[in-house]
C-alpha cells in the first residue's frame, strides 16, 4: 500500500548520496583560496549571500574550470533562489555556470585559463529562501519578533582556504546560537575558535588566517531582532492582456495568494488593541499591516483593489508608492488572497520590430515591486490577441515551464485569445528590476478578419432579430369574415 513512499525515500537517498559522491570527487589539490569574505544581509525576509573569492592555481598546469559549492553542508538550505556569477579580475563581466549538483554545486568556466601560479576573483550572489524561522513561534501582539538562522560557520568549498572570514548586515541585535545535532552530518574537527565583534553596524567573524580544510563544517545559529513580516506569496497570477488595436493602453492584472511566515499570534486577535497599540500605523511591527508597491514605470491613475469579499477601500498612493491595507493584519500563518489591476501605456511597453510590418515586442517587468515579499510560485501570463502567433521569450532568469493554449474571452469568435503561460520557482522583491522581453506576430489581415467576423455576427443577429418580427406568433383565433 505504501509501497511509493518507500520507493520515493529510496530515491532520495540514492540522488542524495550520488550528489555527494559527485562533490567529494572534486580535486582539490588544483585551487587554494587565498581569501573567502562571505557577507550576509539579513535585512529583509530572506537572505542574501555575496562571496568575493580571490582563488590561486596550486597545479602544474592551466585552468579554466573552478566548482562553487553553496555554503551549506547539512542541509539546512531549502529553497536557492537567483544565482550570479561575475569575474572581477583580471576583467569584470558575468560568467556563465553550470548547476552541476541543483541549488548546491556550480561549475564555473572561465573565460581564459588561469596559469599556475596566478589568481583570479569573482564575486558569488546568491539568495536562499525558507530558512529564517522565528523563536519563539507566537509571540504576544505588543511582543518583539526574534529570527534563527541556521548556517555553517565557514566557507564549504572544495579547496583549501588560507584567508576566511564572515559579515552579517542588517542585524541589530543578535547573538550566536548552538545547534543540537539532528541531521546526518559530521561536524569538522580541529576548526578555529572564532568570536563575533561589532564593528561599523555590522556583526563580523575573522579575519581568520589558519588553513580551513576542503568542506570545512561548522553547524552555528544566529538569533537576531527582525520586527518585520515574513511575506510569503504563494502563488502570483500576473497577467498582461496584449490589445489588438493601438488603444494605447496595457492592462496588467495580478492576483495574489499572500501570507505570513513569520511569528503567529499567541492570544485571540482584539482589533481594540491593535488601535490602542498603533502598530497599523508603524513598520516596525512583525503583523503584515501594509503591502507597499512602488509605483516605478506606470502611473497607477486608475488602480483598482479588491479581494474575495468585493471592492477594497484602504488603500492610497503616497507620492511614488501605493499603498494597500488588507481587511485584518496579517500574524504568522494568516492569509489574504486579493487582486491588483492597473493600464499601463502601451507605447512604454509595447514596440513594433524595426524593419518589420507584423511583429512586436513587449518588454515586461517580471515583477511588480510588493516590498519585502518572497514567491512559491509565480506565473508570468501574456494573452495575445485572437490569432496572433507567439514567437519567442527571453527571460533574465530560467522558468520552469512554458506553455502556449487559448483562453476565450470577450468578444472571440474563434479560438480565443493565445496564452503564453512563463512558470518561475522561489523570486523574491528586487526581481522586479529585470524585463522579460517577449517577441510575437500579429498581421492586419489578422486584426481586419476579426473586425469583420464581428461584423457578421452582429449583421447575422440584427437580420434574424428583424425575421422573427415579420413571423405571426399570435395564439388568437382569426374572425372569419
């Protein structure tokens, strides 16, 4: 009866210990890490990484290929969201990888060979989502939210560091936490005795000048203040409707499935102390009281805002932001479902390719800039105009699906409109800064056979409404003369 679910663990063991296999198989007598500076901003509801790498070819002959490791080792990382990778010296451009072993794993290949005895920096961003949880989990309403973070102490690479050390920004009060084993992982022997200083506004570990040895693993917790919501969109519906005819308008329309992850309440909800505390009127409180939306490229003139229950009316626009106010704070664990809609202008999103007499370009921002929110899922929906032909999309970031289907709406008399349907896993709120630029055909001979299939339905129910009239359906017997 069960019998999936052990063929599911046993799965998971085998990929788990292949991908282990596949790390520990990394040579690791061809690099050394003269410097490894990792920095974490834990200023919003997730956590961003940056590693800056300064790493020495120690063998005889030329490399080109470097393998990144995340910065994990016992699992604790759930969900790796954007990753990017840029060489700093001796140029500074983006260099492509390879996620050899997914959301742990990087093959890095260089532009050029670095021979032996030279170095190389590149700089490693990446942000991991799921992995702050709040201690305690309910918390009173006028209470301070705390947030534990799971990390390894020091840098799990492949190759021997010589130089380590660690930063946490965004933090202003923390301290460091012991972790209890309950993973199937083994804790490095011999590591440093590394104690944390304050130092410019920042939480600093090292500079650390002993050899750490290829995957150094030193399981630590940092619980620090952060009295601000966890948003969580589980599912973003973001839909842009394509006009047919130059209306010089572009309707966007988002709906969101949002909630907070982070403390839950402990007491029943008294909306009289929520007023009498004025924590609706702060930021600083760790309830989702306000969904900030900076109104960046559209003008937001004719917004409008509603949820299951109908039309909402908290909401305002505060010089370039909007600001929408749910029916009840969100604490840890509540919900609230609700829909966005706004025009945009066609001519800033909108272009005809030059040289060409049928095919457009959009380009889209692929978020909408909700403050200080994270996604499950996202799904980035273009409806075409009826007949239209979709040629090709170009995403900043990998999706995990694209489907290409119609969907009727108003005033289709054939297949409806086309729907391209772009799928992404794990974004988070500064995605909103990169475009997605989407390439379709739409002729006017297109545009003038809807016109005119239109016109023909409407002559067609004109004629038959006029005919029906000139039809006797009367029930009274005729007098006879």
């Amino acid at each position: 009866m069960f019998w999936w679910k052990k063929l599911f663990v046993v799965a998971a063991i085998v990929v788990s210990t292949c991908s282990a296999q596949l790390i520990d198989s990394i040579s690791e007598d061809v690099w050394e890490n003269s410097h490894y500076s990792r920095t974490i901003d834990l200023s919003k509801s997730y956590v961003k990484e940056t590693n800056l790498i300064e790493a020495k070819n120690i063998n005889t002959q030329a490399q080109s290929v470097y393998y990144f490791t995340v910065n994990d080792g016992f699992d604790i990382i759930p969900e790796l969201s954007v990753v990017s990778v840029t060489l700093l010296n001796p140029s500074h451009v983006e260099v492509e990888y390879e996620e050899v072993v997914a959301g742990k794993l990087f093959k890095i290949t260089l532009p050029v060979p670095i021979s032996p005895n030279s170095s190389f920096e590149i700089k490693v961003n990446y942000v991991y989502i799921g992995t702050l949880s709040p201690m305690p989990a309910s918390l009173k309403m006028a209470d301070t939210q705390s947030l534990l973070l799971k990390l390894n102490k020091f840098a799990y690479s492949p190759y021997r560091t010589t130089d380590y050390s660690l930063t946490f920004t965004g933090v202003a009060k923390g301290q460091e936490m012991e972790l209890l084993k309950t993973g199937n992982f083994s804790a490095s022997d011999n590591v440093p005795d590394v104690r944390p200083r304050v130092e410019d506004k920042t939480l600093k570990y090292g500079p650390v000048f002993d050899y750490l040895e290829p995957f150094t693993l030193q399981p630590m917790g940092l619980l620090y203040e952060h009295n601000r919501p966890l948003g969580f969109v589980q599912n973003l519906n973001r839909s842009v409707w394509i006009p047919a005819s130059n209306v010089k308008q572009l309707p966007f329309e988002e709906y969101y499935e949002l909630t907070n992850t982070g403390a839950e309440l402990s007491t029943g909800f008294s909306r009289v102390d929520w007023l009498v505390g004025r924590f609706a009127g702060t930021r600083n409180h760790w309830a989702l009281s306000h969904i900030e939306i900076p109104t960046i490229g559209d003008s937001f003139d004719d917004y409008y805002y509603t949820d299951k229950v109908g039309m909402v009316d908290s909401h305002d626009r505060v010089k370039d932001h909007l600001l929408l106010q749910p029916r009840f704070p969100l604490f840890g664990g509540w919900n609230y479902n609700f829909t966005l809609g706004w025009n945009g202008k066609l001519a800033n999103h909108v272009h005809k390719v030059s040289g060409t007499d049928d095919q457009y370009i959009a380009k889209v921002p692929l978020l909408n800039a909700v403050r200080d929110v994270t996604y499950n899922n996202t799904y980035l929906v273009f409806y075409l105009p009826e007949n239209a032909e979709f040629v090709n999309v170009s995403s900043p970031i990998d999706f995990e699906s694209l489907t290409v289907d119609n969907e009727l709406s108003y005033l289709d008399v054939s297949n409806g409109h086309v729907r391209v349907t772009l799928h992404y896993k794990n974004l988070f709120d500064d995605v909103h800064r990169l475009d997605v630029l989407f390439m379709y055909k739409y002729t006017q001979s297109s545009y003038l056979l809807k016109v005119l299939k239109i016109s023909g339905f409407v002559f067609v129910g004109l004629i038959s409404y006029y005919l029906l009239g000139l039809v006797d359906l009367s029930i009274e017997d005729k007098k006879k003369d």
